[in-house]
C-alpha cells in the first residue's frame, strides 16, 4: 500500500508530503495496482517539476523508486502558485483513495 502523510500548518495549509510503498506487491497482483502506482507517480512527480519550473520557492525533495519513497517539503516562503499545485496534489490524490482505497492508498494529515 502507498501510504500518503501531508504535514500542514496550523492554518491547514500543505506545507509538506511524504509517501512510502507501492500499490500492491509482485507477488499478490491485484487489477488496478499498476494504474494507481502510474498516477500516483504522476501526479507527485508533475507537482514537483511544476513548482521548480514555474515557480521561484525553494524544497527539498528526495525519491527512493525501489521502496516507493518520496518526501517533498518547502524550505521557506510557499507562494499562491505553489499552493495551488500542493492543493491539486492532495485532490487527485484523494481522488484515487475514494477509488481504489485499501489496499493500494491511504492518505493522513499531520499537523506541523
């Protein structure tokens, strides 16, 4: 299972993202794992190269595609731009637990 942890403020902004797991293991195939993995993936990665493309605000950002890791977090001021694609990231992402739930995603919040 993919295990989503989004860290917000006080405020219940996103100010940060760690994931860790994959859909479904080699072993026990499930219908969907490789799609749930493929947009998952998608959608994590296109955040983080649209707010380094598009936007001026400076992370940390690190990936471990053998165990399914990924942490991105802000290291200062987060803009409206960057928000706004940290907002669309947590949506789809919602969006495909309400799909497909367990045993391929399950998403928590963390106040920081």
């Amino acid at each position: 299972m993919i295990s989503v942890t989004v860290f917000v403020d006080s405020e219940h902004q996103y100010e940060s993202i760690r994931m860790l797991g994959h859909a479904g293991l080699a072993d026990n195939h499930q219908e969907g794992q490789e799609l749930v993995c493929a947009a998952v993936s998608a959608l994590v990665l296109n955040m983080a190269n649209s707010i380094e493309q598009f936007t001026d605000d400076l992370f940390e950002a690190d990936q471990d595609e053998e165990a399914g890791g990924f942490n991105f977090r802000f290291t200062d001021h987060i803009s409206p731009e960057s928000r706004l694609l940290m907002n669309s990231l947590v949506f789809g992402l919602q969006n495909i637990e309400e799909e497909y739930g367990e045993p391929y995603i399950k998403i928590r919040f963390e106040e920081v």
